[in-house]
C-alpha cells in the first residue's frame, strides 16, 4: 500500500500513511499547538495590558514599539467600546424614562380632570342643598306643628297626672293621719300659759328631751304609734327615710331601727335577742349583720342608764334617728326644718305640722316659736324615689334636701345624750311614796321636824323636767307641829 503522503509503499495495517509520515504529522501537530499556545499568552498579556495598563508602560515588560502602540490602539478601543456601551445602556434607561414620565403627565391630566368634574358635582350639590335647605326651614314650622301639639296634649296629661297622684298622696297621708288619731291639744299651766300636748290615738308624743320623766308603758306605745304612722305615710309618699324602720311582724313584737349606714342592705334579721337564725346568715354573704336599734323599754328609762348602759345607748341612738327620719321627712315635704337639736326633738309638733297643716294645702302661719316649722312653698308629695320627677320638681327637690346634706347626726345625737344626761344628774330628789314610812333604816333615818308621825299625811310632791324636788305642806297635826322631809340621794353614773 502507498502512503498519501511520500508515495512510498509500506505493508497495510489499516492506515493511511506510513509510520515516518505519521510521526512528522505529530510533531507538526505538536508545534502547531505549541504555536498557538505561545499566541494565546502573547494575546492574553496584550488584553490584560489592554484593560489594565501598567503605571509605566517604559519600565513593563513589553520589549518593542509596535506592542506598545497596540497597547495604546487596543486601549482606546476598548475605551471607546465602553463609553458605547455606557451610552447605550444610558440612552435605554432615559428612554424608560420618557415613558415613565409620559404616563405621569398622563395621569395627572386625567387626575386634574377628575377634580375639575368633582368641584364642578360639589358645587351642585352645595347649590342643591342650600335650595332644599331653603325649603325646609319654610316648611319647618309645617312639619313640627304636630308634634309639638302631640308634646302638649302629653305634658298637660302628664302635668294632669302628676296633680292627682299628688292629690292622692296629699289625702291618703291625711286620713292615714286622721285615722291613727294625730291631734293637738291645748293646755293651760299653772302660771296661764298655753302649752300643746300632741297625740297618737290618745296617746302622747313624748319630747326627746323628756325621756327620763315618762314612763316607759308611755314611750313604747307612743314610739309604736310613731313607727306605724312614718312607715304607712312614707310607702304612699314612695320615699326612703335615711334610717330603716322595722315595724312589728309575725316574731317580731316591737319595732326597731337601723342606723344611718346599716339601712336598706337587703337583710332579713332576727327579732333583737331571739334566738333564731336569720336566713341571710346561710348563704354565701359573709358580710357582718347589722344591728338594729330597738325602740322598746323593759324599765324606766333612768333605771336602764345605770343597770345596762349599753343598751341604754342602743335605745337612746334608736329614738334619735327616730327624730331624724321624721325631721328629714318634713324637709323633704316643703317644711322649713334645720337640723338644731331643739328643732328635731319635738316629734309631735313636727309631725303635726307635716301631716296635719301642710297637707290641708292652706298657708301656714307665721309661727311665734322661731323653732316651729314653717312651709317653704313646696307641694307635699312632690319629693318622691319613685317615678320620674319633672324637671322642675327635680330641681326643687335637690335644693330643698341641699342644707339637710350636710348635717351631721353624730351632733345631734351627742346633744341629746348631753341633754338626757345633765336631765337624770339634775334629779337628785327621790319621790316619797306612803310606803316608805311604814320602816326605817338605819342610813335613813327620818328627821323629825315636829309631832307625831302618825299626825303628818303624806308629803305633797311636785316635779319638773329637769329636778324633783319634795316638798312638805303645812299639815294640820294635834299639836299644830311642822311634818318632816325624807331625802335620798341618788348618783347616776356617767355614760
């Protein structure tokens, strides 16, 4: 076989040219390699000089003139190149730019359009609603004028109603008063004074202020009176005194009061010193239990100050705001009453005058006891808890109740223990019953003034409310001789 490329012949072993011939191609093959390597460094060094020449192109190692001035071609070519490129890139984005800004203007054309139709809508609808507005403040008084004779009718109604249910509450308190028997009665002292005693079914209101002198039969009936006829009276005026009243019910046989902050706390308590539980006590409310007054005396009132003192002051606090729920009472009802102790204790006179003068709707005269109550004005039964007051008796109220606000019955109540107290140390003469001469003592020996005690009757007594004094009458004896005297001291002790 001949090779293609020396001609010569060779045995065939599959190739096309001869070993000699093939090995010269290698070596061609490898210089040619070689070659283009060595091109590829010298084009690699003349980029990199391209893109980053050296600081000093003399001192570098490129060794001819030639190489530096492609260096110097290349680099401005390559500049150039760049600063194309950067144009290209700049002319992009300001023409993204221009459309950028194009659909701005465009939009606030559109928006500016927008607001000349809405300014010209808005002064259409000012133009209209003045116009309406024109038309229905001349039509105003067209459209009200039913309503506001529907608010008459009613407030007449209402102004109708309001009259009678005063009226109902005027009557029913003043035949509730009529009934449980409440008058005055005049009476006439030694000296022709006139002085008023007042009733309940008979019996007398006593004074706070002469407690000591009365006996307690007479206090626990005249406080039961007292009790029934406040309580009846207050449930048809539909107010709530300060203090609570508990009146006389099944186990539970005398009435009681509660204090100023142990009123209306919803309790269902036992009768004073029975032995019954109360039913509040078996449920979750572990509040303490109030203690209500009792406004009932088991022995005079003297002989309780010095067996059982504290009792003595339960009582003695119950009377008081006894007083001062009816005090308050006639405040609230049109009565000009300030909170003075000698003002408050006359429980009568207040009463009397609350339900029996100033519901018979006529004036009141100008009393001569400055203490006295007088009217203010004021309708009785317009001062109620229940229902909703008109305005101005809402008003009235709150001024009338004013002063009372900020009176203090822990003043009251010191004067009027101050008063019970200087009452039962003043009163240090004993009364003489027959009996206490049928003995003597050896501490008590009689003084013998002359005759016989046998001769002499008993001694005639005399008492006030602030001292009993015993004094002796001239007694007609056989002997023509004077009587004797008895004293006793007695000693109460201090509260």
């Amino acid at each position: 076989m001949e090779c293609t490329i020396c001609s010569t012949a060779f045995p065939s072993h599959g190739q096309p040219t001869c070993a000699s011939c093939a090995r010269a191609l290698v070596y061609q093959a490898r210089l040619d390699r070689l070659a283009d390597l060595l091109s590829n460094e010298t084009l690699r060094r003349q980029v990199k000089h391209i893109i980053s020449p050296p600081q000093d192109l003399l001192s570098s190692s490129l060794s001819s003139g030639p190489e530096l001035v492609d260096i110097t071609e290349c680099a401005g070519k390559h500049a150039h190149a760049q600063v194309l490129r950067e144009s290209q890139a700049i002319r992009v984005r300001c023409s993204i730019i221009n459309d950028q800004l194009n659909q701005l203007r465009q939009k606030i054309e559109q928006a500016r359009q927008e607001n000349i139709s809405r300014k010209l809508e808005i002064k259409q609808r000012h133009t209209d609603m003045k116009r309406e507005r024109t038309e229905m403040t001349s039509r105003v008084p067209q459209l009200l004028e039913p309503l506001h004779a529907t608010i008459r009718r009613s407030q007449r109604r209402l102004d109708k109603v309001h009259a009678r249910t005063l009226e109902g509450r005027t009557k029913l308190c003043q035949e509730t008063a009529r009934l449980a028997g409440l008058q005055q009665k005049r009476r006439r002292l030694p000296d022709g004074s006139i002085v008023h005693d007042y009733t309940i079914g008979g019996i007398s209101i006593i004074d706070l202020r002469q407690l000591n002198s009365a006996q307690p039969q007479l206090i626990n009936a005249s406080l039961a009176n007292i009790c029934r006829l406040l309580v009846t009276c207050c449930h048809y005026l539909s107010v709530r005194l300060p203090a609570e009243i508990t009146t006389p019910h099944a186990s539970y046989p005398h009435p009681t009061i509660f204090s100023l902050q142990s009123s209306y706390q919803g309790f269902q308590l036992p009768f004073p010193g029975s032995t019954s539980t109360p039913s509040s006590s078996r449920t979750l409310d572990h509040r303490s239990l109030p203690k209500p007054r009792l406004l009932h005396l088991d022995r005079p009132l003297v002989a309780l100050a010095k067996e059982d003192p504290a009792k003595y002051n339960l009582f003695v606090e119950g009377v008081a705001l006894l007083a001062w729920d009816v005090a308050w009472l006639c405040t609230s009802q049109g009565l000009n009453l300030s909170s003075a102790c000698q003002v408050v204790c006359p429980v009568g006179l207040n009463l009397y005058t609350l339900l029996r003068k100033h519901t018979s709707g006529s004036s009141t005269p100008q009393p001569t006891n400055p203490d006295q109550p007088t009217s203010t004005g004021q309708p009785f039964g317009l001062f109620s808890h229940a229902g909703v007051p008109q305005t101005s008796s809402l008003v009235e109220g709150g001024d009338v109740m004013r002063n009372w606000r900020t009176a203090s019955f822990a003043r009251f109540l010191d004067k009027i223990k101050q008063i019970l107290f200087h009452d039962m140390s003043g009163a240090e003469w004993e009364v003489i019953s027959g009996d206490d001469f049928d003995y003597e003592r050896d501490d008590e020996q009689a003084v013998l003034v002359g005759g016989s005690r046998a001769s002499r009757p008993a001694a005639s007594i005399t008492s006030s409310s602030s001292r009993r004094v015993v004094e002796s009458e001239d007694a007609a004896g056989d002997d023509g001789n004077k009587g004797y005297l008895k004293l006793k001291s007695r000693r109460v002790d201090r509260m």
